[in-house]
C-alpha cells in the first residue's frame, strides 16, 4: 500500500472484513497495478546495446556529463507494457462519453486521423519551396475559405495555435486599427463575469486593462451595465456566445451596436461555436473578431493537451491588420504572403514562426467535407438537443442554474439540490469515477455556485446519454437517502485514491526521487 506525503492511502484498498478486492499484485482482474517508470529497476542494465564511443572530442568546453544520467534501462517489452498499462488509468473518449463543460470532447472520426498522416501533410516541413507543398497550401486556402463561409467574415488568420492564441491575435488587430484610426489611447477591455479565464488575462497580457461587465439573473450580459462603462477608452468587448452559462445571448445584435456605438470593436471568444455553426454566422451579428478552436468544433478532443488550432476570422474593418503569413492563389498556384509590405502593408506582423498546425488544418477539413453543409448543421442542432436532454432528465433530482427555457450546447446545474446532504460538487464528482464516467467541469463558471457544467456533444447516442443519466440520477438519490460515507470516501475503485488536493496545489512534488525502504527492525 502506497501512501501519499500526508499518509492518505493512494491505491485502492478492500475493507477490513471484505478481502474479495484485495489482489497480492495490486492489479484489478486484467487491469494491472504500475509503478512508476523509475521504480520499476533496471538501473544497471540497458534495453539497447551501444558500442563506446572513441575519439570524440569535447566540443562541449568541459561540460560533458560523468555521472550516470539517471534513467531506468528497460527492455521494449517492458517500456511498451508500461505505457499501456498507464494508458488503461486514463479516461478517453474511446471509452465512455466525456462531459466536460466548454470542451467540446466530442468523438473524433478516424477518418480524419487517416488524412493526417498522408504523407504529404505528415512529413512536410515549413521551410520547404513553396513550390514543393502546393497541395498543403491549397489546403489551407480551401480550409480558409469553408472558414469564411461558416462565420460570414471576409478574412482569417490560420496561424494562432489555440483559442487564447487566437484572443491575442484578435486584441493585436484591434489595437492596430485603433493606432491606425489615431485612437491608440482606447486602453480598457470589457468582459462579462462569466468570461472564459483567458479573456482578460490575454487583455492584460496585450496591455490592456480589464474591467468586468455585470451579468443578469437569467445569465447574460447586463445591457445597462454595458452601456454605461462603453466610453472612449474602450477598445473591445469580449463576449462568448453562446456563453459560459451554455445560454445564447439574445441582445447579441444590441451589443454589437452599443460597442461600435462607442468606437470600440466586438471580439466573440467562438469556444462554443461548435452550439451555432451551420446555423448563425456570427459576422451577421455585428462581430469583428472571433477565433474558431478547431480542435473542439471541427473534431480531435484536446483533453490530452494538444494539439490545438485558434484560427481568427476578422471583419472588414480588422481584415487589412490580420497578421502574416496567409496564402493567396495565383495563375502560378499558391504562395504565402510573409511580409509587411504591398497587401499586407497594415498587417501587425506575425504571431507564429511559420504558419500554424498542418495536422489540425487536415483534420478540420476532413471533418467538414465529411458532413457537407447539411451535415454541419445537425451538428450543432444535435449537441443542442443532447443537453437539453440531459438538462430535461435531471431537472428533478439535480438544480439547473437557469431553469427557465432551453439550454444550448451544455446543461449547467448548481449545487443547491446537495443542500443538507453534506455532500459537496467535489464528493459528487469523485463518485462519478466509480462509476465509471469522468466528472462533468465543476465549479465553473464562477457565478454559479457549486458549478456542475455538463456538454455531452453531438457524437454521443440516446443509448449512451441514457447511461450517464442512469448513473447521475443514481448519484443524486444516494445523497439525498444520506449516504454521505459513499461520497466522501470516493473514489474507492479508480486506480488511485483521493487526494489531499490542497496541498497538492500548493507544494507540488514535481521531480522523482529515491526512498529507501525503512528498516526492518531485525537489521
């Protein structure tokens, strides 16, 4: 039994009258306990033979390393079983619907995984001619254009990596026009309270000052509030819609007026796009700016980190400052537009080295031409129809935030209904693992309190939403019976335990090192 820095039990342990769980392996049936890679041995061996090296000389001035470099030796075998047994520990949407609010973790289709690896997009490189990487390029002008078409804007940067990428971008347009207009004095951006975190941390990190626009009891952007802090020192709004709270913002139109009213520019963080497209082009809206994370709306889950794709789509009046690179097609084929100078003379230069993710461009494309317009569309009404689904089957057991009317992409619940139970959003999450789903985002966003934030997307059948229903409602009835041992004790079935949290946010153990074993008393 391993036993984490505040001595909780980490791994799975059987109760003291109940030995039917406990293995003398650690291992759970054919699901088996792992180490980690630096206890498994091997120190003094290597899973490959190499000849020493001779006459090499120290080109290093004296830095080359003496001591032994520290890793484990292990065979392939070896290394291969452990990085599937690690695999196994992992939830993933190949195995059970993956609810994370405001991700987008929806299934993505192998087809696209296919396209990706063609050697034409897999194994090209950004420095190549031009003329050496055509069909790349009209990839990506093709990519460009369906872009365009979906949002009703006229331009679009491909480079941003990911969607805070893609809100810098977006501010660094907005303040190039505004210098251009001579009105670089406009320093303030406006968000609403619900605003995804990385709205007005990437305001300030542009150099902007941030401040909050209130939020109504029905969850969207407070009109008057908005109005009345709209003046000459506001460069932008930025607003998502739909929102944080998964609720469409009905004023959208009048936003858009009040902020071009008042000489500012509307930037929509386009996280949730994957609730509207094929069904609202938001440049019919009144946006100026928006970025598309291509890893949520068009397919590959980015729940392992990446990678990700934030094009920005920019209108009329932000297109002549997008930055470089893009591609323009000519009677010579495809080139890149790469310098400041002639059409892109007002461009605010570059954001990346080269020109962005080739694999998430493949991928994107794929998935549209796969689905066709009307495909697109279904889209968005079936990750619609999915949480209001969900929001409809636990309406009577479970709080919704915002009772009143229609959800959009994702039911958000608040905590109310746990009141009395002592169980908490965190208890119920952790026992969501036992039975074997991840848990939906919580406490987020922050103005509902206690958030369970749950977004089922499009890709997950009756069948499937049907189960994590069962299992919720399930959950729900244990709390409210009393059962509060089941909640506070979970995850009791996971590979892990639980942990102390805190203190693993704040003195995080970052780097392996070596514990002897304590002595037996005998020695």
């Amino acid at each position: 039994m391993s036993m984490n820095s505040v001595g909780r039990p980490t791994r799975p342990e059987a109760p003291a009258n109940d030995a039917s769980t406990a293995t003398l392996t650690g291992g759970r049936g054919l699901l088996q306990d792992e180490p980690l890679i630096f206890e498994l041995g091997g120190w003094d061996k290597s899973g490959v033979d190499l000849p020493e090296a001779t006459g090499v000389d120290d080109a290093l001035d004296g830095l080359l390393r003496h001591d032994p470099i520290g890793l484990p030796g292990l065979s392939e075998p070896e290394i291969m079983r452990h990085y599937v047994r690690l695999s196994q520990k992992n939830h993933a949407i190949d195995l059970a619907l993956y609810p994370l609010g405001s991700c987008t973790m929806k299934h993505n289709p192998r087809l696209n995984e296919k396209m990706a690896r063609l050697p034409g997009f897999s194994d090209i490189h950004p420095l190549q001619p031009v003329s050496t990487v055509q069909g790349a390029l009209g990839l990506m002008d093709q990519l460009a254009h369906w872009l365009k078409t979906l949002t009703g804007m006229p331009a679009v940067a491909l480079s941003p990596k990911a969607g805070a990428h893609g809100e810098l971008c977006g501010l660094l347009a907005i303040r190039a026009a505004h210098e251009a207009n001579g009105q670089g004095h406009r320093k303030t951006v406006l968000a609403p309270t619900s605003a995804h975190g990385t709205n007005p941390a990437t305001a300030a990190f542009a150099g902007y000052t941030v401040k909050e626009i209130g939020q109504t009891d029905d969850g969207r952007v407070d009109l008057a509030d908005l109005a009345a802090k709209l003046g000459p020192d506001v460069a932008a709004i930025m607003v998502t819609n739909p929102n944080t709270c998964g609720l469409f913002e009905r004023e959208v139109i009048e936003i858009a007026r009040l902020t071009h009213e008042a000489g500012a520019y509307f930037y929509c963080d386009g996280a949730n796009f994957n609730a509207i497209v094929g069904r609202v082009r938001p440049g019919d809206l009144g946006v100026d700016a928006m970025h598309i994370n291509l890893h949520k709306t068009f397919s590959t889950p980015h729940g392992g980190g990446g990678p990700g794709a934030g094009p920005v789509v920019l209108s009329a009046a932000l297109a002549p400052y997008a930055p470089t690179p893009w591609v323009v097609a000519g009677e010579d084929g495809f080139k890149l537009v790469e310098h400041e100078e002639e059409e892109a003379a007002a461009a605010f230069g570059r954001l990346t080295a080269f020109n962005g993710q080739m694999g998430m461009y493949v991928r994107a494309l794929s998935y549209m031409l796969s689905h066709g317009a009307d495909g697109l569309r279904q889209v968005a009404e079936d990750a619609v129809l999915n949480a209001n689904y969900i929001k409809a089957r636990l309406s009577d057991v479970m709080s919704p935030a915002f009772p009143d009317g229609p959800c959009m992409h994702e039911a958000l619940f608040d905590d109310a209904w746990l009141e009395g139970t002592g169980v908490t959003t965190l208890d119920f999450a952790k026992a969501m693992i036992d039975e074997g789903f991840h848990p939906m985002t919580m406490y987020f966003p922050l103005v509902v309190h206690g958030a369970m934030l749950i977004e089922p997307t499009e890709t997950e059948s009756k069948y499937e939403l049907d189960r994590f229903i069962a299992a919720l409602r399930a959950l729900a009835h244990a709390a409210k019976a009393g059962d509060v041992d089941r909640f506070k004790n979970a995850p009791t079935q996971a590979p892990l335990r639980r942990l102390d949290e805190t203190l693993a946010a704040r003195k995080p153990r970052l780097k392996w090192s070596s514990v002897s074993p304590a002595p037996l008393a005998a020695e």
